[in-house]
C-alpha cells in the first residue's frame, strides 16, 4: 500500500507524501522511543575493544584472556549488526549487558577482566563522547548538503528579481539567489560551531576511572588512538565532571542550526502564500486536513519551528544539571544522555527535510517580477541616483522621494511627474528628464546598482557564490577526512590481532 492511500487526506495531491517528511512531522506521535543505551552499543563494544588491548599491550591482561575477550565483542558485533540482541533491563545499562555476555561467551576470566582499570563512570563519558561525535559528522554532513544545493540554486536565480521586506512590508528589490546565498552564509557558521563543538567532544577521558585514576599502569595515549580521538582529556576528574559539557555544547549547536532553520521555514511558509504567490512547495512535502480536503500544508516548516523551541529548553536544562554539583561524578548527570538524545532524535532529520524542499521547490520569476513594481521598493534606489546627479545629500533626496511617493499612489509606480514635482517643490531647483525615471522603475537595473561585496548584483553574486563555495567545500573536506580518520582507527582497532 502506498504512503498515500495510509493517510485521510492527499487524494487532491499529484504526489505521494515523501516518507522522511511524514516521519519527521510525526515525531513520536506514533513511534515509540528506543532504549537510550541501544544507541550507545557499538560504542560500548569499540572502547571494550580497546580497553581490552591497551591491557594486554601493557601486561595487564594474558594474550588468552584478551583473544576470549575479542572474540565475545566480535560476537556480539555481529549480533548487534543484525539486529539480533537486545538489552536486557534487568541489566542495568549497556556496560553490565556487554560484560555478561562476554562472561557468557568467553568465560568468567575473560568477562571479569573487562572492568579492570576502569568504571562506568569513565565508560559511559567515553560512550558518550563517540556517540556526540558521530552525531556532529552527521549533522555538519546534512548542512553541507543543503548549503552545496542551495549555492547550486543561486546561480540561476542571480536575476531573479523579487522583494525584499523588513517589518514583513515590501521594502527593496533583491534577488531569489541572493536570498538563498544568505541562506549558505548562516549555514557555514552553522558547520563552524559544529566542527567547533567537535573538537571539544572528540578529547579522550577513558582511563579516568570513577574519577581519580587508577593503581594499573594503564596507557592512555594508547586508547587515544585506537578510539579515533585527536587527544586525551589529561585530568581525571575533570573528564566525569564536564560529561554534561559536550552535551550541551552539542545542543547549543542544535539550538543555532534550529533558528537558522527556522527562520528559512517562516519564509518558505511566507513566500509560498497563495496570497504571495512566489513560491509553491511540491505536493510531496505538505500534508493535507482531515476535515478540508483542499489544504496543502507547510507541516515541516511549522515543525522544525517548534523543534527549535524544544532544542532551546533542552539547553537550558543541560546547563543546569550540573550547576553547583561537586566535583567528581555525580548521577545528575545521567539524565544529560536522554536530553541530548532527545534533541538529536527531534531534529536531525530537519536539514534533510529542507534539502527535499528545496530541491522541488517551484519559483514563480513572473510573480516574482511583478511584485517588484509594488510597493515603491525602488524608491532607496532613486534617491540615490539623485544624490549622485544632481550632488544632493541623501537625506534631501530621501525627502524628495517621500514627496514623490506620496504624488505617485495613484499610479503606483514612480513617474516623471510626481519626481519633477517634488524637485519643484524642493530647494534645489533641479530636472529630471523623462528619459532618466524610465530605467529607474526597472527592477533589473536596481539590483544591477548595487555592486559592493554581498549586495544582490549577479556581478556581486557571482564573487559571492564563489566564495560561500569554497567555504562549502572546505567543511565537506572537513567531515569527509574526519570520517576516514575515525574509520581507519576503528579498523585498526577491529583488525588487531597477536
């Protein structure tokens, strides 16, 4: 059965609700929440790995036990890979579930020597830490996408004309491309902070223990490596303090992208308007009413508004669950996985969501055009083609265009006569020939005025296209290279044998 037929509404639809965009609106409204510690299983089972071999490698643990060891994770790899093993509850969490059955599989020796040298406390940090840094690659992967897509869309849209509005009232002529490129430039911070909350998460703090060390020679550095990271967090206790930290330094990156996101959403929403007309989204991306059967709504454009708010509030709770806590670890801070899983959970698919959007988006240039010879949305643009002709001070043209405005409503746009009025009634005692006003109601040759850095021209565009896309490719490099990085330590740490 198609994904069509299962909703009430959509038979006026030419296209089939795209699956992502339902699941993203519908959240959890009919889907229940995994247990959170079956996301931190591969992990659990990769620090296990290379706990167990920095042991051996320093004499901790006998070349028997560590292959009984490994050969219990590589079982249980499998199974979790297949999705055949679940966690049992009366277990406790994901450490005491891995470490049985690896008693189970290997033996008593094998599961007992697991923990040597170490605690939960420094497990799950260390979990957590690897967990956090896949969910920063795979949220800087989705922003890339949609910034090289909408940096794509720019480049035929550089003279496509259209309002600008401050106070949501008409303001000046712009272009749909330079638009977008505002879009990209937002989303390059948005990759920054990602790559910035990156570098703080992706420090070691195996080997902390419950917080204050351990009598075994153990080797840090060691683990370091073989876990992908690009340091070790020195301090023990300060590794189990500050696990809130990473969560909430990762939350606060969602709660920037989410705004970003947001703001894209209101004008999407706005602009696609029947009353607007600029933009029409592809029926595959709203959703319909279960009593007007005519709707086609912006579901995911009001969704990822909310979720945004939701991002906030859960930063806000992550900055206070350690507030005033004493050094060392403290079990508020369990609470700190289920926010920050939460947040990821809500909001990583919103990006994607956008990227669909944006890819199927219709632009009306027609529409686009004719709202532009509304509004007055040149009138900035003539007053200061008349303080350069005729050597006057902005705000004396400003004012001559205020009187020009006022004597052109009935026409609606600019005319030679209501501007000679106003110069008449001015100081100045200039003229303007007809000639002159035409090209000044072209909302063409307004963009095309405007040539500094970062203003809409397509000569201004063009420098910024470039640039915003050497930037784009700068963060794909980024995330790409940092991907090899940490898959080549985990196969180094997977493929270790003695």
């Amino acid at each position: 059965m198609s994904s069509k037929k299962q909703q009430v509404w959509g038979s006026h639809l030419s296209s089939t609700p795209e699956e992502e965009n339902l699941l993203f609106c519908a959240g959890r409204d009919v889907h229940a929440l995994p247990m959170a510690d079956e996301a931190l299983l591969p992990y659990d089972i990769w620090t296990n790995r290379a706990h167990a071999i920095m042991l051996y490698q320093q004499n901790i643990i006998t070349a028997e036990t560590f292959r009984q060891i490994v050969n219990g994770l590589n079982a249980l790899e499998d199974l979790v890979e297949r999705g055949e093993f679940s966690l049992n509850p009366e277990k406790e969490d994901v450490h005491i579930n891995v470490e049985s059955f690896v008693t189970d599989h290997a033996g008593a020796t094998a599961g007992g020597s697991m923990h040597t040298g170490r605690s939960r406390n420094d497990q799950v940090a260390c979990d957590m830490r690897l967990y956090l840094r896949n969910a920063c690659l795979n949220l800087g992967e989705r922003l890339v996408a949609l910034a090289a897509l909408l940096i794509q869309q720019s480049k035929s849209h550089m003279e496509t004309v259209m309002p600008g509005f401050t106070h949501y009232q008409p303001a000046m002529i712009t272009s749909w491309g330079h638009w977008m490129c505002s879009y990209v430039q937002g989303l390059c911070r948005d990759v920054e902070r990602v790559e910035f909350a990156f570098d703080l998460i992706n420090r070691n703090p195996l080997g902390a223990a419950a917080s204050f060390g351990t009598s075994w020679p153990i080797d840090r550095n060691k683990t370091t490596e073989l876990l992908g990271f690009d340091r070790l967090d020195v301090n023990t206790i300060d590794c189990i303090s500050s696990r809130w930290e990473n969560e909430a330094q990762l939350v606060q990156t969602y709660a920037m992208v989410m705004n970003h996101l947001s703001i894209i959403s209101q004008d999407l929403m706005f602009l696609s308007l029947p009353y607007v007309g600029m933009l029409r989204i592809h029926d595959s991306l709203v959703t319909g009413s279960s009593i007007m059967p005519q709707k086609k709504n912006p579901d995911f454009a009001e969704v990822i508004k909310s979720k945004a708010s939701l991002a906030h509030g859960a930063l806000m709770s992550l900055l206070g669950v350690q507030k005033g806590g004493l050094s060392g670890y403290n079990r508020d801070t369990q609470v700190t996985k289920y926010v920050v899983m939460d947040v990821i959970r809500e909001c990583e698919l919103a990006p994607s969501v956008l990227h669909s959007v944006f890819a199927t988006l219709q632009v009306d240039k027609t529409r686009m055009g004719a709202l532009c010879q509304e509004g007055f949305m040149n009138a900035v643009d003539v007053a200061d083609f008349l303080a350069r002709r005729l050597q006057l001070s902005f705000r004396e043209c400003y004012n001559i265009l205020a009187l020009t405005v006022k004597y052109s409503q009935e026409a609606g746009y600019i005319t030679h006569h209501a501007l000679q009025k106003a110069l008449d009634e001015s100081d100045c005692a200039a003229s303007i020939t007809a000639e002159e006003v035409i090209p000044l109601n072209d909302p063409q040759v307004a963009v095309r005025q405007r040539q500094h850095q970062g203003a809409p021209s397509p000569k201004a565009m063009q420098q910024q296209i470039e640039e915003l896309a050497t930037v784009v490719n700068q963060h794909e490099s980024f995330i790409r290279n940092t991907r090899r990085r940490i898959q080549n330590a985990y196969d180094a740490c997977r493929s270790f044998k003695i």
